[in-house]
C-alpha cells in the first residue's frame, strides 16, 4: 500500500509541475515549480527508491493534459497525449509490480 501512496504522491507533484510548466514564464509559475521540485525531494525520502513509482510523474502530466482537453476547442491531442501518458504510467507501474511480486517468489522457493 505504500508503494501505491508513493505512486499517487508522484502523479500530485507531475500534475502540479505539469500546471507549472505552462506559466514557466511568470512568478506564479517559477514558485510553482519551486514547490515541486521541493514536494519532490520530501516524497523521494519518503520510499525507499524511486523505483517505478516515479512513472507517477508521467501519470501526473496526462491527468494534466485530460483536464485541459475539458477546456479547449481541439481536445482530440490533448485526450490522445493525456491517455497515452496514463496508460502508459499505470501500464509501466503495473508490469514493475507483477515484476517484482515474481522474482520475490522465485528467490524464496
């Protein structure tokens, strides 16, 4: 279950530095992605590794790129970047999890 948390933890922090890359340019956007590279030094001490949790950060951004689909005219790149980035995450993080439960299994029996 931590490792879950520590995965959403990291789709948080890619979220808001997604949000943050596109104000780069402005004060908001500067503290912005202070506060994430500060979030993503205090949720890396949180696990042991990065691991396959910091897929999140990939995650993060396509929930980013669906929200801003909900706004624009042409949504079509932005749904098609949004859930190829998720699957992609959620895919990758999938696969390491499976990964790891089966050389755990083998290295005990």
């Amino acid at each position: 279950m931590k490792r879950v948390s520590l995965f959403l933890a990291w789709v948080c922090v890619g979220a808001v530095l997604s949000y943050a890359w596109f104000y780069a340019v402005t004060p908001l956007g500067l503290a912005l992605i202070a506060l994430c590279l500060g979030a993503a030094s205090l949720v890396r001490r949180g696990g042991p590794s990065t691991g396959p949790e910091i897929l999140g950060l990939l995650a993060g951004a396509g929930a980013f790129s669906l929200l801003v689909a909900t706004n624009v005219d042409n949504e079509l790149p932005w749904v098609a970047a949004g859930v190829l980035f998720v699957a992609l995450a959620v895919g990758g993080y999938a696969a390491a999890l499976v990964s790891r439960r089966g050389s755990a299994g083998r290295a005990a029996g």
